[in-house]
C-alpha cells in the first residue's frame, strides 16, 4: 500500500544543537540531585535505607535500636531486597522476644503485617516476575498463575494466622490471608472457614471472553514503575505507536515505533528520546499546527515540598526525531503535577495547556495556565483568567459541558472539593468561573483521575471522578464493599450531564456500587457496540494494596457491568497510567496498561490487552485534520448516525486523548455493533463561527481522514499491508 502521510508535514526549520539551558533533562537531573531524600517516602528506597542503616549503627539504646531497626527493614523492603528484609524481621523478632519488649498493640499488628506482605512480595518477585506469564496475577489465581515457587505464600500465611489470632477482625489481613491460599492452588478449601471469602466474589456477573495479555509475546512488557502511556500516531504512517513512562529517576522514556506487521520497535535512541527520566505522566499535542504529533511530560507528582522538578515539552521534527522546546515555548513553571490538558480554550485555533499542580499549606503551587502566541511560545495567563487556585491536585480534563464549543474544565484534588470551571468564552469573557457547587459536582472530597465522556449518547458531556482516600486500605476497602459496608461517600462519581449545566450523580444506580482506589484509568470500547466502557487501574504505594484493576463494561447506557475477572482484567498489581486503540487496524480497540506501583522494589511487567472482538460487531474509524481549527482537531464533536435493525441510531465521540492518567489514540475508533449503513458524520469543529460538516457514503469496517472544509471522507491507507484483511473477516492477532 502507499505510504500515507499527512498532508501538512513539518515546516520547522533546523534549530541546531540544543544548549544545556534548552536541555530539561539537565534541569531534572539538578532538581533530583536538590531533593532531600529522608523527606520522601515512596522513592529513592536503596538510597534512603543506606542513611537508615548509618542511623541504626549509631544506636546505643534497645529501643532506639528496635524502632530503628524496624525503620531500616521497611526500607529495605521497599527497595526489593525481599530476603534481606526477611533476614532483618526475624532477627527483630528474636531481639524483642529476648529482652521480653512490650510493643503497642497496633505497632505490633503492624510489624506482623509487613512481615507477611515481605513473605508474599518475595513470592511474586520469584513466580510473578521472575518466571513470568500471561496469567501472572491475575484473579482468580489460576492455570500458569499459581505459584510453582511455594515458599513465600507459605510464609505468608503462618505470618497471617498468627495476626489473625490477635486480631481476627483485620479484614485486610483476611483477603491476603485468601490471596495467598490462591497463589498455591488451596483456594477456597485449605483456608481456615472462619477467614474463607466467598469464592463468587472473585468471579463477575456477566461473562465476556478472556483479553489475552500479549505484551510478553511481542516484547511490550515492560517491567517498571508506576509510569504513564501514550497509544497514537507520531510517525504520520497511520499506525499507533506507543509511549511508556517510570517515575523512577533512572528509568528513561520508550518510545515504541508500530512496524505495521505486528510488531514494535524501540526507537527512543534514534528519535532522541533518551534521558528523560522520573516521569509520571504524559500527552500527546500538536502545539505549533504542523502536523505532527509533540510529547508533554509532566513529572514531581507525590513528591510533596520536593517536587519543583521541570516538565519538558519535546517537539516532533517530523525528520524522525523530537526536539525539547520547554524554554523556548515558555513553559518554565515548575511544580509537582501528573495532569494538564491541550485544549483550544480561547479557540483561535491553537492548542492552549492547563496544568494543575500539589499544593500544601505554605507550598502553593497553584494551576498553570498557558495561551498559546500561535509563534511556538506560549503566554502565561493564570490570573487573567482566575484560576488561581491552590489545592493537591490529581486529575483535569478539558470538556464542553454546555456545548457552546468553548472547553471549560473539570479539576479533581486530594482532600477538597472537586472543581468545575465554565469557560465564559462564548459571551466575550477571558474568565473561567467556578460552578462547582452549582453543577453539583464537587465529590468525593478524596479524588484522583477523572475523564469525561457522554456514556448514554445523549449529546452531552458526563464526567466521571474516581475517589482515593487514606480512610482505610484498598484489601479493607474491597472486603467491605463486598460486604455491603463501605462508605458510599467514597464510591466513584458518575455524574450524568442533563445539559443545563446540571448533573445528577447516577454511581450507586449504574452499578459503580464499590470502593476502587483508582490511580489510572480511560475509556474505550471494548466490544465496540457504540457505548463507552472504562478501565480503573487501582491501588496505592503499600505492598499491601493488592487489589484487582478493574473493566466496566456499559451496557447500552443504562448500566456499567464489573466483568474484570471473566475478560482477564483483573491484575492486582499496582495499575497507572491507561491508553486504548487499535493497534492493528481491526477495527476493536486493543488496551496497553503500565502497571508496576511507587516503591522501588514494586516493579511489574506493563499489559497490552489485545481486544478479540468476541462479538464481531461492526465500526469505523475517523482521522480528523483540522485546518481552521487546530490540527489535531482536539475538542471536535461527533455524531455518527446509523440504521440499526431499520431505525435510526446515534453515536456521540470527542476528540480526546481521554482520562487524566494515560493518553488514548486522536483517531476515533467507533463500534457500530449490527449495523451495515452509516447514514452520516457530523462533525462540530471546535473554532468559532466555522460550520459542522455533515459526511456522507462512508462504508463500514473502514477507517476514513476527514479535513475540515474537504466535503469527502478519504479512505485511509498504511506503510504496511493491511492486517484485518477482507471487511468483517474478524480478529486478526497482533
């Protein structure tokens, strides 16, 4: 096939040779070297146990050498030495039984835990990462995924027993407990009845087929830290390509180029991508309208007071490389964040970014607000347009809440209300006012990611908000929502827009009925039916917090089905950052997942998920090029019109790359479920006063390039042979 390439390549000219000031990557790598590593707690744990144990050496008093004993084990836990740790934990033991110590009640219970979590780490760094497979942690434990390596489960659960004796209501310590009777094939028989959970709750009401975890197959498994991804296209080939992300300050970026065959290439080197460490987060843009996909990273999220660390904005040539242009485009805020969004908010046709950073009492960091000068810098204009607002923020996304085309947005923060923020664009304003109370949108108090999407095709935007609390811990939190005793007010919020600027929180009735400590999460369609479905990707630091991702699927708009452990989702490793697409131009949209948590022994493999189309539903994809509005056409709205069984049915899609964690395709991928006629595409194009455009003669099962102000909808073609072969042929493996 010919190559496809758009049409407005790269006019940017040479720039010669960065200059260390022009390098962030120096600039990250001085903001690390200034971080004072005893003020952290997730990160930098071989360091910090080195000035523990030079600490714990100094000790003379037996308390002193206990509580810092104690202190530097952890840290050696945290840092992956699973043996050691447990090494330093007996020789505690023996040290406290033989001077007869008394301890705390809860500092006891606490020791016994994290002695049982080292015993079950150890046991999945053995069988679960050393010996990996595509069943490895997922629950129901079963099949390859049992452990073959028994002695840290076993370990685990003499660990377990013994806390349970003193404290038998620990429901935490009862899910580990069943967790690591799972791992070795005991499940539910061998664990004592007083402490065996239903088997029925690890299994889903609705049965789907198994998402086959197919990263280790094609060497996308990276194993690594919490970290962000980006599924799209930067090589103007048509393929999707893929970005990962670590947090950790000594994992670098990859870039994975889609060779159109079925397989990637690692081409950070060649694309000049290496070097950018310690980022947690990223999005794709096209800020200077040329065509080509640039990379934003943001990075210092959780760091508290230490994490002024520089983001970098890394343009793409489009001569096979990416260039960082931070100081030249003027983006030299600093603050600890892991959430922006591109929009057009004044809608001159040129993306603008927000950035909300953490904020603490007398560390105010505040939103980051940048209009784009349209010359590749941009101005920044955070009070002109009032978001001055200091919170610990974790989420934003940009949406059009009241369909007037100008983007407002939809903050989501630690400890305080959410935020809404209406562009007043559209009568004349350069303001953003706060509605939240209004809309009614602010829970929960305790919030992490958020995306929008109209989950009910109804036109409007909804919005949906996961919650992160410290009141108890995820296992805690899933027994009790199993039990029918959490906390709804730490639910997640769906909130359905009734397109008065109004929304009605649906959660608890659409079956978001349980606590899920989200940290990354996105929307896609996983049995492309026309309806949005999400994944959450759960968890917190603690090794503790083995808990299961999580897959909701929609069913028809009017409820979300948890079919986590029938397709294969539910991994209990610590999941971020999100991204679904189509990989392998099929038509269904694939889903890669970084999973891996904070800690630095806390390492996992990532998971591409490859979508099986287990329906066989129809779809379109579309492309769209602006050329008035910005060229990536972000904030564009869609409605695709069918016939299904003789009626008209509509669709509704946003250009997005989706949720605050993790960045989808631009490329709209669409389910069609049965139908065979696209009656039309109506596209709103977000500038001012441009025209919708209203396509017609699309076929199904195609993937079309629609251009602003072009009436015909263009097929789209590959650098490669197409890999789906004839329309409806089904499933074809990556």
């Amino acid at each position: 096939m010919a190559l496809f390439v758009l049409s407005c390549k790269s006019d940017q000219t040479d720039l010669g040779p960065l200059t260390p000031e022009e390098d962030t990557r120096i600039w990250v790598q001085e903001a690390y070297r200034k971080i004072d590593l005893l003020k952290l707690n997730p990160t930098f744990n071989a360091e910090r146990a080195k000035l523990k144990l030079a600490k714990l050496q100094n000790a003379s008093d037996l308390q002193d050498k206990v509580n810092l004993g104690v202190d530097y084990a952890f840290e050696v836990l945290k840092s992956g030495d699973t043996r050691d740790a447990l090494q330093l934990y007996t020789q505690l033991i023996q040290l406290i039984e033989q001077y007869d110590m008394e301890l705390d009640p809860e500092v006891r219970r606490n020791l016994l835990s994290v002695i049982g979590i080292a015993y079950m780490r150890h046991g999945e760094i053995e069988n679960c990462v050393n010996n990996h497979n595509h069943e490895s942690c997922l629950l129901p434990i079963q099949g390859k995924g049992i452990h073959q390596l028994p002695f840290g489960s076993k370990g685990a659960i003499v660990q377990y027993k013994k806390l349970l004796k003193e404290f038998p209501d620990d429901l935490e310590t009862v899910y580990l407990l069943n967790l690591a009777y799972m791992t070795l094939g005991q499940f539910p028989d061998s664990v004592p009845v007083q402490y065996r959970i239903d088997p029925s709750w690890f299994t889903s009401k609705m049965a789907i087929p198994k998402f086959k975890d197919i990263a280790p197959d094609i060497g996308l498994n990276r194993n690594g830290l919490a970290g962000g991804v980006i599924i799209d296209d930067f090589t103007n080939d048509g393929w999707l390509d893929i970005v990962i992300t670590s947090w950790k300050p000594t994992e670098e970026l990859i870039f994975y180029v889609n060779n159109g065959d079925g397989t990637f290439s690692d081409q950070t080197d060649a694309y000049g991508l290496d070097g950018q460490v310690g980022v947690l987060n990223l999005n794709q843009t096209d800020y200077n309208n040329d065509g080509w996909l640039d990379i934003y990273l943001m990075r210092g999220a959780w760091y508290q007071t230490q994490g002024d660390i520089p983001n970098t904005l890394l343009m793409n040539t489009g001569k096979g490389s990416f260039r960082d242009v931070t100081l030249k485009a003027g983006l030299t805020h600093v603050g600890p964040t892991q959430t922006s969004a591109w929009a057009d908010f004044n809608l001159d046709g040129w993306l603008d970014l927000v950035v909300c950073n953490e904020s603490l009492p007398g560390y105010d960091r505040g939103i980051d607000f940048y209009i784009n000068q349209k010359n590749g810098s941009f101005s920044y204009e955070s009070t002109q347009y009032g978001l001055t607002v200091n919170k610990f923020f974790k989420g934003c996304v940009a949406t059009d809440i009241n369909n007037d085309r100008f983007p407002d947005i939809y903050m989501s923060s630690i400890a305080t209300p959410n935020d809404l923020w209406l562009n007043q664009g559209a009568i004349g304003k350069k303001e953003f006012l706060n509605i939240t109370e209004q809309a009614g949108v602010g829970n929960p108090i305790m919030s992490f990611p958020c995306f929008n999407f109209d989950f009910d095709n109804d036109g409007n935007e909804d919005i949906f908000v996961s919650g992160y609390t410290n009141d108890g811990t995820p296992a805690k939190n899933w027994m009790l929502s199993k039990m029918g005793k959490a906390d709804h007010d730490m639910y997640p919020k769906l909130y359905h827009n009734k397109g008065n600027m109004v929304f009605d929180e649906v959660g608890i009735p659409m079956g978001l009925d349980e606590v899920v400590f989200t940290m990354g999460c996105n929307i896609g369609d996983i049995n492309a039916d026309g309806f949005l479905d999400f994944y959450l990707a759960t968890g917190n630091p603690t090794y503790q917090s083995l808990v299961p991702n999580k897959m909701y699927l929609n069913i028809e708009g009017q409820r979300f089905e948890d079919v986590s452990y029938s397709g294969g989702f539910a991994n209990i490793q610590k999941g971020h950052g999100v991204s679904f697409g189509d990989l392998d131009h099929d038509g269904d949209e694939d889903l890669y997942a970084v999973i891996g948590g904070a800690y630095d022994g806390d390492g996992f493999y990532n998971c591409l998920f490859e979508n099986p189309n287990y329906e066989q539903n129809n779809w379109v994809e579309l492309k769209l090029t602006g050329t008035a509005c910005n060229k990536a056409a972000i904030g564009a709205r869609v409605m695709i019109t069918v016939q299904e069984n003789g009626k008209d049915r509509k669709i509704y899609r946003t250009v997005t790359s989706g949720a605050s964690f993790g960045a989808n395709s631009l490329a709209l991928e669409v389910g069609l479920r049965k139908s065979t006629t696209i009656k039309s595409v109506t596209v709103q194009w977000p500038c001012k006063d441009c025209p919708d455009q209203i396509y017609a003669d699309l076929a199904i099962n195609e993937c079309y390039i629609l251009t602003q102000g072009d009436p015909v909808a263009h097929l789209q073609t590959y650098s490669a042979v197409k890999m789906r072969g004839a329309q409806g042929s089904g499933h074809h493996h990556l």
